[in-house]
C-alpha cells in the first residue's frame, strides 16, 4: 500500500497512511514530519518516481502497534538524471479507528556496491 502510493506519487493516499504525528529519522539524521514527507513524493515536472521496490521485510506485531523492517530500493528522476539509492528502514505503526498508520521512520543509506 505505501510502496504503491509512493510509485504514483499520490499524497492523498501517503497522507492516509502516515499519522498526523508521525515523525522520521531521514538517512543523513534530518528529522522530518508528515508535511515534509509528503512534500518530497508530491509530484513535480523535474521529479519522477521510476521504481521502488522492498524485500527482506520482516513484520512483528504488538497489539495494536507493529514494528515494520525491511530493505527498501529507490529509483528517482530528478531533472532526467535517474538515481538510486539503498536503505534499510524500520517503521513503526499503530491501529488507530481501524486503520493503520505510520507513527515513526528510520531509514540508514546502504553503502554502494
């Protein structure tokens, strides 16, 4: 669901999904809120999301909360240079109303190969 809102880039959908609160660690120790995130998916004429794949997902539930890590891989177009960068993440979500929703992001920059 959030690896399929980011590949349409569609911060309607992303602002479902990340609580109101929600707060993330970015890779370079930015700490970022749910405007900032949706801000950097929004599209734009220069900035395309070319892929985005996660594997190695590992999810643990704990009642109404569950802690989400896996390796996540993204592939941008900015200005029609494409990039793509490795991280491993850890986010945390919490049922709320019925819905589940991301409270907390980590994300660490994997070294290139």
């Amino acid at each position: 669901m959030y690896r399929d809102a980011v590949m349409r880039q569609d911060i309607v959908a992303i602002g479902r999904i990340l609580a109101d609160d929600f707060i993330a660690t970015s890779s370079h120790g930015e700490i970022r809120d749910k405007a900032k995130e949706i801000d950097d998916i929004r599209p734009a004429p220069d900035f395309k999301v070319e892929a985005f794949n996660l594997d190695d997902i590992n999810v643990r539930l704990f009642g109404n909360s569950a802690v989400v890590t896996g390796r996540s891989t993204l592939q941008v177009a900015f200005k029609g240079q494409s990039n793509t960068s490795v991280f491993r993440y850890t986010r945390v979500y919490v049922r709320r109303n019925g819905l589940w929703q991301a409270v907390a992001q980590q994300l660490t920059r994997m070294p290139e190969r």
